[in-house]
C-alpha cells in the first residue's frame, strides 16, 4: 500500500498562508500536512505565535519552527533593521514610489523557498504551498513574489529535487481582497492570523500590511476579527 501524499507549507501567521494552509488541508487532510514557520530575524515572533494558533486549530501536527542564519541583518529592510521604523502608509503609496520598498527583505523568499524544499525532501512532502499574492507582485513591489519568480523557483526546485517536489502558488493572481473571499469560503481562521509589520499587543493599523487588511475585509463587506490600535480609513471596522 502506498504511502499518502504529504504536502508542505509557508506558514507565516498571515492571512495568505493560513488560507494556503487551509487549502492543503482540504487537499491531502491535516494529518498529511507540513507547516514550516521560519525565523529570519523579524522585529517580533508575533507571527510565529500566530502560526502555532493556526496549526492548532487545524489540528496540523506537524510544526516545524526553523532559524535561519543572521543574513539579512543590514539589508536596510524596516521589517529586520531595529533603527529603521515600519512605513505608515498604504501599499499602493509604496508601489507609486521610486525604488526599493522599505521592507523588502533582500532575497528572502528565496532562502524560505530553499529551507522548505530541503525540509520537503527530507520529510517526504511532494508539494509545497506558497502564498505570494498579485499585489505583492503589482509594480514590481516586491520581486521575489512576481510570477516570474515563482514560475523559476517552481523549475528550480522540480529539478533540483530530482523532479519530486513541486512549487504551488494557488494565490499568486489574486488581490488581498481576493483572498479574503475566498478564505472566507474555506473556512479560513482570520482571528488567529496576525498581518501586521509591529510587534504591539494589538495591530497597529497604520502599517502597509495592516492597512491592505482592511481595506480587504471593508471591500468584502466583513469586519476584520483581530484588534487594532488604530483604524483609519475602512467604516465598516467601527
């Protein structure tokens, strides 16, 4: 008898992944599932709490909290650079504006796509789920969640793994509204994600990621679940 398929996933705590998260579960069910979280010297492990809560839930077994080196120190991204404060301001103001985005972390996607794949081969997961997005792609905002680079990660892990790990982007052509949508349809569990780039006891709700929330929900006609410090422009948060 063969064994079940296992899948792998980039569990950050977010919106994006958890609903990747959801759907390998619906797919290859729970007890099949791989969720890795990894540690690349963000400001705050808001997000790996988040992820843990997700995976429980999901009654995933399977939680692989992972290190990473200190690489990215430097780099000049907000998100890792503890003198450097988190952008107030929306992601399309960010996309309008010349040059690299502030938290753009260099290459990260790449070194997290790298780890799953290894962790993938070793624990016998054939697929990987990964939830790049449109508007993180839009512009070129960040480059290492453009189609462009997923279709050639996609080929670099198949051959790289003697063609037996496969790259999945279910969410790569769909907005942060999109995604909303459809995680509400699955059953995904937005009270325990966490979005935003600050580590505080609520959301602050004036960083990109938060604002992108949102403005989600709000186009959604649904009320975000999670607490906010502020909330400045969506009226259906009130």
């Amino acid at each position: 008898m063969d064994s079940p398929r296992k899948a792998l996933v980039l569990l950050s705590g977010g919106i994006d992944s958890t609903t990747c998260t959801v759907m390998a579960c619906r797919e290859f069910g729970p007890e099949n599932v791989l969720a890795l979280s990894l540690i690349y010297g963000q400001k705050h492990a808001k997000e790996i709490a988040a992820a843990r809560e997700v995976t429980k839930y999901l009654g995933i077994k399977d939680h692989i909290i992972h290190q990473l080196p200190d690489i990215f120190q430097g780099g000049g991204s907000t998100l890792i650079d503890k003198d450097r404060p988190n952008p107030e301001t929306t992601y399309e103001e960010l996309r309008k504006s010349k040059g690299v985005s502030p938290t753009y972390v260099p290459f990260r996607n790449a070194n997290l796509l790298s780890v799953a794949t290894t962790i993938s081969l070793v624990k016998g997961a054939d697929t990987i789920f990964y939830g790049a997005h449109a508007e993180d792609a839009r512009n070129w905002a960040y480059p290492d969640c453009t189609p462009e680079f997923n279709g050639a990660m996609a080929n670099a892990i198949y051959i790289g793994s003697y063609m037996k790990v496969r790259l999945l982007t279910p969410l790569q052509w769909l907005t942060k509204s999109e995604v909303v949508a459809l995680g509400k349809k699955i059953g995904t569990p937005f009270e325990l994600t966490w979005s935003c780039y600050n580590g505080s006891e609520k959301a602050c709700g004036v960083c990109p990621t938060c604002m992108g929330r949102l403005h989600a929900f709000d186009e959604n006609g649904l009320r975000d679940p999670i607490d906010y410090e502020t909330i400045i422009q969506p009226s259906l948060q009130k």
